[in-house]
C-alpha cells in the first residue's frame, strides 16, 4: 500500500465518506481563563467565582476555543502524513463554514474527542484551480456527549488537465 | 434604582435594524504568531517569509484567531452598552473573504435582522445578527451570522 499524503491529494482522490478520529483535548481551567481574557473577556469564562453564581454555574471554555483546539488537533494530524510538504499548497485553506453549534458547556476538565467526516464536494471550481470539500466536525466530552459540530467548507486543488486528456 | 440598573440595555430595548458599531484592534506580526504556535501551526502564520509565497500572499493570522477578535469586538461592544449577554448557541454560517495581514486593524459593524422573545421569563431573549468585520481599508474581511442570548429585563427594572 501507498503511503497515504493527506494534504497532498488532489482534490479528485479525495472521497466523500472519508472519517477521522483526529485527536482529543483536555481543557484546563489555566488555558480556558487565558483565551478568555484575550478573546471572550465574560465572566463565564474568565472568573471562576461569578461563573459559579452565574447562569452557567461554572467556568465555561468559550466556544471559539473549542474551535481553535480543533484547528490545533486538525494541523497535528494533517502534519503527521505531510512528509515534505512545506505550505500544505494543496489544501488546506477554509473560505467559511455552516451551522456552527455550541450545545454543550466544556467545562476544565473536560476532554473532547473531534471528529471529521467528508460529506460531500460540492461542484463549483475557486479561480479556476481550486475544489471545495466540506466536512462536518464534531466533539464529544468524556461522557460521550455532543458538545460542538459544524460544517466547514475547505480548498483543495484540482488535477491539472494535462493538454490532449 | 441604582445607577447601573438605569443603564443597562435588556432584550427588550434591542430593535430590529439596529446597528452596532464596535471599537477597533490592531494586530501584529508577534500576535499572529503567538496564535498561529498554540493553535494553528501552519508556515503561512508562523513565517512571514514563507507565507509571502502562499495562497495568501502575505504573513496572515489565523481565521480562527479572526474569528476570536471579531469575539473580542462584540463582548467589549455588549459591556461598553451594558447588554447582559448569555453567549451564544452558535454560528448559522461564517465566511472567510479576505486574509488579515499583520499590521492590519479591525472593527465590525453588528446589525440586528431578528428578535424572538424566550417562551419563559427568566430564560435569556434571542437576537439574530449579521457581523460584518472589516480591516482598515474598509473591505470585508469575514461575514457571519449568528444569534445572541441577552436576557429580558427583570420584572420590576426600572427603564
């Protein structure tokens, strides 16, 4: 069997149906109060004790930071089967996502598992080289609980045509 | 009645078509790797040499760390005008049109397209928005649209 190169497939070997397990994340109360302060200054996420009398009744990580951690466990991954490839060319660029949904408070402590599924590609070509392959992206706690899930559509570049094909 | 109590803005002082416009922030080349290291470890963020030769064409943060800063310009925005927000249940969809080179500045325009009060009293009101971030040139930089929990105003809050 071929080594498999994640990130320098062509868009057409790329197959709808496709599912990773690509890593998990514990949040630390350290971590979560400190994207907090920087991107989301709210008490939920940045003060244990008004978090705690709060609706939430407890610190919550913000919801970008469960996506960030996502990106982070996503590049680790795609990283471990790039052998050679240096600016990930191939694919790799998001142009936007759907249906982002925060369903489940990640509290410190909580570890969460992210999944990728392809499901579909839609038909539209991005300047002439690029594809578009869209994946949905989940996360479940340590209680096996959906916490997060979006759609995301990412670029992947097209099998040039050779002249005469 | 205290002070803070008069001005506070609830659910129900939010009106269609509004429009909130929020401060700015300016990133740099340090921010963007400081992200880029913990979270998105890709050499168009982390090297600006390298990046010059990208998609991007240019040393660009990461569009989750834009993502992050337009978080940033709305939860200084709620507190600014005293909103009481609950967060948020998630984003309908979000659009990435434009890299965010280092040395840019960003500011949103945060437009209100629907109000739906909660079916119980004491369970936060829902405002659909369109947040329009933009860079110093004026020019879009992501789209999103996404939906706010803001609580109603307590029983007996003086207006």
């Amino acid at each position: 069997m071929s080594e498999t190169f994640f990130r320098t497939r062509w868009f057409e070997d790329i197959p709808v149906g496709e599912f990773h397990v690509f890593g998990n994340h514990t949040f630390g109360e350290k971590e979560i109060i400190e994207f907090g302060k920087k991107y989301a200054p709210q008490a939920m996420h940045v003060d244990v004790d008004a978090a705690r009398e709060g609706p939430t009744q407890g610190l919550v990580a913000s919801g970008w930071h469960v996506c960030a951690v996502w990106m982070k466990l996503m590049v680790t991954y795609m990283e471990r089967y790039a052998t050679g490839v240096r600016d990930g060319r191939r694919n790799g660029a998001g142009i936007g996502f759907r249906n982002m949904r925060w369903i489940k408070a990640v509290r410190p402590g909580h570890n969460v598992t992210y999944t990728y599924e392809i499901i579909e590609k839609p038909e539209k070509v991005i300047r002439g080289k690029w594809g578009i392959i869209r994946s949905r992206n989940e996360g479940y706690n340590q209680y096996g609980e959906l916490v997060f899930s979006f759609e995301i559509d990412i670029l992947a570049e097209r099998k040039p045509l050779v002249a005469g094909e | 009645m205290g002070a803070q109590e008069v001005s506070m803005k609830y659910w129900e002082d939010i009106e269609s078509g509004q429009v909130f416009q929020t401060g700015s922030i300016t990133i740099d080349a340090a921010d963007i790797i400081e992200f880029a290291t913990e979270f998105d470890p890709q050499p168009y963020h982390l090297d600006p040499a390298v990046a010059e030769e990208s998609i991007f064409g240019g040393h660009c943060a990461s569009g989750w760390q834009v993502c992050a800063l337009m978080m940033r310009l709305l939860a200084d925005t709620l507190e600014r005008d005293h909103i009481p927000s609950r967060g948020s249940p998630g984003v309908q969809s979000l659009r990435w049109l434009r890299p965010v080179f280092a040395g840019d500045s960003l500011h949103a325009g945060i437009t209100v397209t629907a109000l739906q009060q909660a079916e119980c009293a004491s369970d936060p009101g829902r405002v659909q928005v369109s947040i329009d971030v933009l860079n110093q040139k004026d020019q879009s930089v992501i789209v999103l649209d996404t939906e706010l929990l803001i609580e109603h105003r307590p029983a007996g809050a003086g207006k």
